[in-house]
C-alpha cells in the first residue's frame, strides 16, 4: 500500500464516522420529531408535523371497532368485520366477548360480507374492491380455508349479494354488462361465474330477497332517494311485474317476504312525508301502513328465518330505535334499554331466538350485541376497546335547531343540529361547521374519534348541521335544495353563523368549516359566500365545478347525480350550474384551504380538488393538499387516515384554534 494512501484513510476516518454519527443524529431527530407521510400520500403545503402532535391526535386514533355480518351458519357464533393493524378484516367470535379469529388477510379492506344459510356448507361470500376504486368484486370463503376465491371475472362492479333460503345459490347486481346499468345475477354455490343476467334492463337494479320457497325475487328499481319501486321477479324465466303504479312518485327502499310468500312487507312514503313500514298482500293487491304513529323514517327491517318475527328500524332525528313485530297480528313494541346512538345490521340467530346487531353512541365505535327475545335482555359480544381513550373523557353531542331565512306556514324553518362543546375549558370557543356529503345523507351522532379530538383537545366547538336536503326529516326537507334551489342549502350556514353570533360562549370571528363530497361543495361555496366570517375551510374530495363532475363521475352514477343536481346537457341548467359552482368563484376565497382526495375516487373525481387547489394557488392563496394514491372516496387504510387527522389538526391548530 502506497504510505501516502494509507494516510489519508487514517485521516479520513474520524471524519466520514462522524458524518455518520450526524446523520443518524439527523435522522433520530427527524424520527421522534415529525412524522413522514405514508408512501401512498401526495403531499402539497403542509409543515412537518411534530411527534408531539402526532402522540396527541394518536391517542383518539388507536381504537377498533367489530361490526356485526351475519351469524356463524350453526347459529353459535358470529361474523363480524373489524380492522386489525391497517385495514377492516372477516373475524369470527365463538361466544360473548370471546377472542376474535381472524379470517381473511388482505391487502385491500371487505366492504360487504353474507353468510350461507346452509350450515353443512360452512361458506360465506365478500366484497372488496382495489385501492378505493368502487369496482366490488365478489369473493367465497369457506370458514375451514384460509383462502378466498374470485367468483366475479373483475369487470365493472358486482355487489349486494343475497342467499337463498336453501343456502344453494345467491342472486346479486353487478354493470359488467356495460358499465352503466345493473343487472341481476344468480350463482348456485359451485362458484361458477354467470355470464347472463336474469335480468338485464336500464337503470340500477338491486336484490331486496328471496321468496320463501326460493322461486321468485323482490328486486328494486333505485332512480332516486324520493322514487324506487319494488318489482316481483321470476329468476328463471326473467319475467317481473312492479307491486304497485310505477307511475306515482314514491320511494319503495326495503322489502321483505312475509310468511308463506302471500305478501311483502316494505316501506314506503306513498301518501306520506315519512317511509312507514307497510304490509302488501299479493292476493288482494291491497297495502296496509303499520307504523302510521312513528312520524320518521323505517330504515331497515329484519325477519326471523320462519318469518314468523320481524324486527325493525327507525331514524328519529339521528338516533336509532329498535321494534319487534309479530308478524301475523302487525303488533309492535319497542325494545326498551339500548344505547341512546346507531342501531343497525339487524340479524336474527337461525334458531329466531336472538336478535344481532351493530351498536355505537357518540362516545364509544361499533361493537356486536345480541339481544335475547325471552328477556330482551342485551348481551355484548365484542369489546374492541378504547386504546388509550377513557370514554368518560368524550363528548355527547346536544340536538338544537335554530332558526333559518325562509318560513313555513308563518313561522321561522329551523335545521337541526348537533353541538359539540368542550367540557374542561371554558368559552368562547372557536367554532368548526362540518358539512355531511350527501347531498340526501345525514350526519350520524355517532363515534368520530376526528370530532372529539378536535373539541376535547383543540377546544373547538364542533357544529353539524343537518342543512335542507338532507336525509331523515321527511321527503318535503329532503327536496328543498334540488335543482334551482341549490344555493338555499348554503343559505342555511348562513343563518348558522348567525345563530354561532348569538352565543355568548361561541367565538364568531374564529369560525371555519369542513365537509367532504357534497359537504365539500358547501364548505366552499360558503367560503366564497360569508368570505371573511369564515377563517379556515377544509375540502375533502368535494366538487368544485358541478359541469366537470357530472361529466367525469363514473358512468353508472351520471343520471343518478343529473335527477339531483340537474342536467347540465340543458343550456338553462348548465348556465346555473356553472354560477354555482365554486370554482366560478374561486377569486373570492381568502382564507386557507385543507384539500384531501383519493385518486381513484369513482364519485368526486380528482380534477375537482385539482382544480379548487390550482385556481387558489394561482392566486397566493394558501393550499394544504393531500392526495392518496391507493384511496377512492374517503381514506380507508389506517396509515392513511393517522396522516391526514394528523395534517387536519395542525390546519386547524395554526389557522383557528390559537
């Protein structure tokens, strides 16, 4: 070795160990302070986010939840869906409270899971689709394999699987046909693919069930939330025939056998603002309202295998009740005691002994519970747990309505709308308005760990209303913001900011607002309208230009969003909905913007955040923006959702709660 060579080595050394001491001093620092977006997050704006922050929003993040399937096919046991790690997951419980078994092990989430009746088969069918992109696939599992099998040949999108009362075959819908209308499929449990439909015609088509004896299906018609229709059909010879005039106007969205197959029980709000539960007799062609004295809506409805029971659901203003009908007398009571939240995915046991269900409140996720129709008594089956949360610690939102610009019948219209106030810090709080996407959805009082943080923690004091146009008040609210009445919804956070400036423990100067799909739409265009009342707006994948939306949402949606929001190939429309359109007024947004979106999103394309995000920019206005690639509409995967709830709390922490 040449001495001088041998030198310099000497000589270099201290020095290159001592840039490797500073690089993982470096990388230790950047470790335990800022938090690294995942792989899969485009991420535009946004500062580093420290650990402490991330520790914080953390602790309102590392919760599970189990929600009820279906019944293990003996009746022993139950299926249910829970997210382990990353992503919701097929569990098995064996008895109240016991350890879950895992099921499936998949690199995308189960968004649908239906049980074979027939126990001797042991076998389930799922749905689940590829990076948020909505083309649900079909899938069986037998509960002895640990490996699933692709029934559907991945065209377009199959779904809603239903089981034969002989657990020999299933009927579901899927667009493979053409990418636009959805057909009616039947499979018989040797897992071949059907490739003809036994019932292809326009529009979307759906399974509500199979008649007692396996020989025809009730199928839906769905074109809008205020006209479905349900229709008997022949799955062998592909024969159908509606249940009632097709011509009326009414909303016909659940339907069920009764005993003996001599009638349908649905609901319905032909002659009424509410959907009641009715009985139809096939013979007689004559309907009967059996819950004329609940003045809300029936939202799901169940029937014990000998049909002999039905238990059933209703929305009042947010919250869940739960019935039992005897179905020869129609006699009804109320299932006393449960949880004041969500109530839903009804399942009777095989044996009709027990009835299944999913409950939540506003302070604690989804858990499985059975209730014992001897005693009506109510067991818990799961407890996913809390992780580090007490649910003491959380807040239950109150119900207020306040009053809005139009009247009816000479008085004020109020909207409903839940509050969320902070309990260990006193006021005048900030104030955030999150806006439900919808537009005919609801918000839910139900468990939203983002929520709690931000009152609990950032001492916010959170919003929702239930603005005109939402679902659950009745088919008259439902329709007050269609067509040319859209901006009235708006006008509805208005009148919301006016009553924030009536609260003495709210803060109207620090107010911002949230919403995602159409919420995002109403965030902005609010934005845009109270201009400096609002300090901060977040836009999760919400549309921005209704022309460019209407004509890039996915095929098989277009005519179901033109019956809502308008049909922009009509130049009077089209020339309203370009006024309305945020993006139209982009110019006027000045405070700071929060955008999420997923790429694959099949409702709310990304070119709506891409363009909201580059008219602002242009300007110097001041964008965060997040963009996941393996996400569709909203973020699903969990390392996805701890990095935006962690972006969203820095946003609102430097632009509203300080």
């Amino acid at each position: 070795m040449h001495p001088a060579a041998s030198t310099s080595r000497r000589s270099a050394a201290p020095y290159f160990y001592l840039c490797i001491a500073a690089v993982c001093l470096i990388c230790c620092v950047n470790s335990r302070d800022t938090q690294t977006p995942p792989p899969t997050l485009s991420v535009q704006g946004i500062p580093p986010i420290s650990d402490s922050l991330r520790e914080a929003v953390a602790r309102y993040r590392n919760w599970n939840f189990a929600s009820l399937a279906d019944w293990t096919p003996d009746g022993g046991g139950m299926i249910v869906v829970s997210r382990i790690k990353e992503i919701n997951q097929i569990h098995s419980v064996s008895g109240p409270c016991t350890s879950p078994k895992q099921l499936t092990f998949l690199s995308e989430p189960v968004t649908s899971v239906a049980v074979c009746p027939d126990p001797r088969r042991r076998l389930l069918i799922f749905t689940k689709d590829s990076g948020g992109d909505e083309n649900f696939q079909i899938f069986a599992l037998r509960l002895d394999s640990p490996a699933p099998v692709r029934l559907t040949d991945g065209t377009g999108q199959s779904e809603g699987a239903v089981w034969s009362n002989a657990g020999d075959r299933f009927a579901y819908h899927s667009n493979r046909r053409n990418g636009t209308d959805f057909d009616i499929y039947v499979s018989d449990t040797g897992c071949r693919l059907e490739t003809r439909p036994v019932l292809a015609r326009t529009g979307s088509w759906s399974v509500a069930g199979w008649s007692p004896v396996d020989s025809l299906l009730l199928v839906l018609r769905y074109i809008s939330r205020t006209a479905s229709f349900l229709y008997v059909c022949n799955w062998r010879t592909g024969d159908y025939s509606p249940i009632h005039d097709t011509l009326d106007t009414v909303s016909q969205e659940i339907g069920a056998w009764g005993p003996l197959g001599k009638g349908i029980f649905l609901t319905s709000d032909k002659g009424t603002d509410f959907r009641t539960l009715r009985y139809y007799d096939l013979a007689t062609r004559r309907e009967t309202v059996l819950t004329a004295g609940i003045p809300w809506d029936v939202r799901e409805i169940a029937l014990s295998k000998d049909r002999s029971t039905l238990a059933f659901q209703t929305n009042q203003n947010g919250y869940s009740h739960v019935y039992i009908m005897d179905t020869k007398t129609f006699g009804y009571h109320e299932i006393a005691g449960l949880p004041i939240g969500g109530i839903y995915g009804l399942r009777f046991d095989p044996a009709g002994r027990r009835l299944g269900m999913t409950v939540t409140t506003a302070r604690h996720p989804e858990e499985s519970y059975a209730v014992r129709l001897s005693d009506f008594s109510l067991v818990r089956w799961t407890a996913s747990g809390l992780g580090a949360l007490d649910s003491s610690e959380l807040v239950s939102p109150a119900l207020v309505e306040y009053p809005t610009f139009d009247s009816v019948s000479g008085h004020a219209r109020t909207v409903p709308c839940f509050v969320y106030k902070p309990t260990n810090r006193p006021g005048p709080f900030p104030v955030l308005v999150t806006i439900h996407g919808g537009p005919e959805s609801q918000f839910w009082p139900y468990f939203e760990p983002q929520i709690q943080y931000d009152v609990c923690a950032l001492g916010l004091c959170v919003l929702a209303p239930n603005i005109r146009g939402s679902g659950g008040y009745g088919k008259a609210y439902l329709s007050l913001d269609n067509d040319y009445k859209r901006e009235d919804a708006v006008k509805d956070i208005g009148a919301l900011l006016d009553w924030v400036g009536r609260q003495a423990d709210l803060n109207p100067t620090k107010v911002g607002v949230s919403g995602g799909s159409y919420g995002g739409f109403v965030s902005l265009a609010s934005i845009e309208r109270f201009g400096p009342r609002i300090k901060a707006g977040i836009d999760m994948y919400g549309i921005c230009n209704f022309i460019t939306f209407l004509e890039r949402t996915a095929a098989y949606r277009r005519d179901l969003r033109r019956v809502e929001y308008g049909d922009e190939r009509d130049p009077a429309m089209r020339d309203f909905l370009v006024r309305i359109s945020p993006l139209t007024s982009a110019p006027r947004i000045s405070c700071p913007l929060l955008i999420l979106q997923g790429a694959n999103d099949p409702r709310v394309p990304k070119s709506e955040s891409e363009q909201i995000a580059a008219s602002v920019r242009s300007r110097g206005g001041t964008v965060w923006s997040i963009v996941a690639s393996d996400e569709g509409h909203g973020f699903r995967k969990k390392s996805n959702q701890d990095y935006q709830e962690c972006a969203q709390a820095l946003f609102l922490k430097t632009f509203l709660a300080q």
